[in-house]
C-alpha cells in the first residue's frame, strides 16, 4: 500500500540496481516527466480530450482517448496517490490504441483539479494522505456510477458490451468496489500493486468484488507480498468460493508501484507482463 516506509523502500531498491541516480529521480519525478512505454504493435489512431463529468459531488476532471473511428469496449482506469499525470495518460492513450474506449479518472476532484501531486511522484506521500482519506466507499460507488454512465453515452463507446477496470495501488480497491457497485456492467478488473484489497471488514474490497460476475486479475508486488503474505490466498479462496474466475500472480522481483512508468521503481519487464495479462483478460472478457 502507499505510505512512506514502501516509497523510501522502492527508491532505494530503484536506486540499487542501478536503472537512475538520486540527482536524476529527483529531477525526472519532480517535473513530472514520465518514462516513455514500449510502442503498440498496429496501433489505432486515438483521438483524445480533457473531458469534465458531472457527479453528485461535482465536476470531475478526466482524460478520454479512444480509437478514432468506430466503437469500442470502454475501460475506467483508477490512479494510484499520485493521481491523474503524464504516465496515466500515456497508459491510458496506449489502451485505446489497442482497441479500448478508454476514460483515466482524477479521484480527488472534490479537493483538486489534476494535477493533485505537486512534485509527481517525488511528492511525499504524508502530502497526499488527506487526500486519500477523503474517499471512502461511497465516494467511490458513486463515481463508479457516475463514471460508467457516461462512458454509455459516448458513441466511442460499443454497446452491449461489458466494460473493464484497473486500479494502482489505492486504486485496486477502487477497481473491485467498481465491480461491486455495477456488477451488471463491468465484466474484468485488474489491479496493479493494489493496496488495501483485503481486510477482515464484512465490507472489504475482496469481498464486495466476489459478489460481481467479472473476471479478475491480480497482480501483486513482491514486496506487498512478503508484508501481507496471506492476502493472495484469501483472494484466491475468496474467488474460487463465488466461482469467479481469477489470475492471481505475485510478481516477483517487482516493488510496488512497478507499473506507471514515471514510477521510482518501474520494472519494465515486469510491467510488460502485467501488460500482456491484462490484454488477454480484456480479450476475454469484454
């Protein structure tokens, strides 16, 4: 999960092997400068906008990019701490060339515009902690709702199709409580370096995810796992029991936060496989 002692962690082990210097994560993170990903093979051309959606809590500021023509199965991707930023863009935009609808939400809209970390990801994580805690699970079944309903109204957008979700960190609770709160659309959810998906509450993401009828696919660092060994066989029996089918996968070698490629610790081969998992459950799924 996102706190401190994992950010310092992570930058440290980034550092370690080598792949940037202290001087150079401070510069790159602190503009906001994300890594660029690896080139879509046969990518769509992608036409993309800032895009405001009322909720009933206000205005949310978000970023839709989409195949330039025709319609296509939609995806609602959830940020990690850091928010809405050029590297959740840059994945967004390389969704929809390979063929998705594509909407990347800014989950503290209610207190900032995007972008909501000063520093990128070199902010401290102390910093965006009011953040995070002004969400709860009603802001976020709300926004999923909302989020989704207007996804259904853009003709970019196919119809009688399931959608997709994927979350970052505090965005793989988000992911499977989308699923909980509209379980007659979303038909697959990812989650990357989640933090938080399970506890002992009766409410824990986990839980509420089992009571949808999407696939999932879990992807769990390395060192999450050695902090909350537990958490994978609990999601595993938690999906087998309600007969959901499931991919869960520690990623070893990989830190949290492995994915975005403005990340302290992006792992590109790593994040190419997450990459590769997650196309082949959307062509499954949705």
């Amino acid at each position: 999960m996102c706190d401190d002692h994992s950010f310092e962690e992570d930058r440290q082990e980034f550092e370690r092997q080598g792949l940037i210097t202290r001087r150079q994560f401070g510069i790159l993170l602190g503009a906001g400068v994300a890594m660029m990903l690896p080139r879509v093979a046969n990518a769509a051309t992608v036409t993309e906008s800032e895009v405001t959606i009322m909720t009933p809590d206000g205005m949310a500021d978000c970023y839709f990019v989409h195949p330039a023509s025709g319609a296509a199965p939609a995806v609602l991707i959830w940020p990690d701490i850091f928010g809405l930023r050029p590297a959740f863009r840059q994945m967004g935009k390389r969704l929809a060339e390979s063929g998705y609808s594509v909407l990347v939400v800014n989950p503290f809209y209610r207190t900032h515009k995007a972008p909501t970390a000063a520093a990128g990801t070199a902010t401290p994580i102390s910093d965006l902690m009011p953040l995070a805690k002004s969400l709860d699970e009603k802001t976020v079944m709300t926004d999923a709702k909302a989020f989704i309903d207007w996804l259904d109204k853009q003709d970019s957008v196919a119809k009688n199709r399931h959608i997709g979700t994927q979350g970052y960190c505090m965005g793989g609770p988000m992911a499977f409580r989308t699923a909980f709160a509209m379980q007659d659309r979303v038909g697959a959810v990812a989650t990357f370096h989640g933090g938080g998906l399970v506890n002992t509450l009766p409410n824990s993401p986990h839980v509420e995810a089992a009571k949808s009828k999407a696939q999932f696919l879990v992807a769990i660092a390395a060192n999450d796992d050695a902090r909350s060994p537990n958490d994978k066989t609990v999601l595993k029996e938690t999906f087998e029991k309600a007969k959901l089918k499931a991919e869960i996968e520690v990623y070893e070698g990989a830190a949290h936060g492995w994915c975005p490629p403005d990340s302290s610790v992006y792992n590109e081969p790593k994040a190419e496989h997450a990459w590769e998992r997650l196309l082949a459950l959307y062509k499954s799924a949705l």
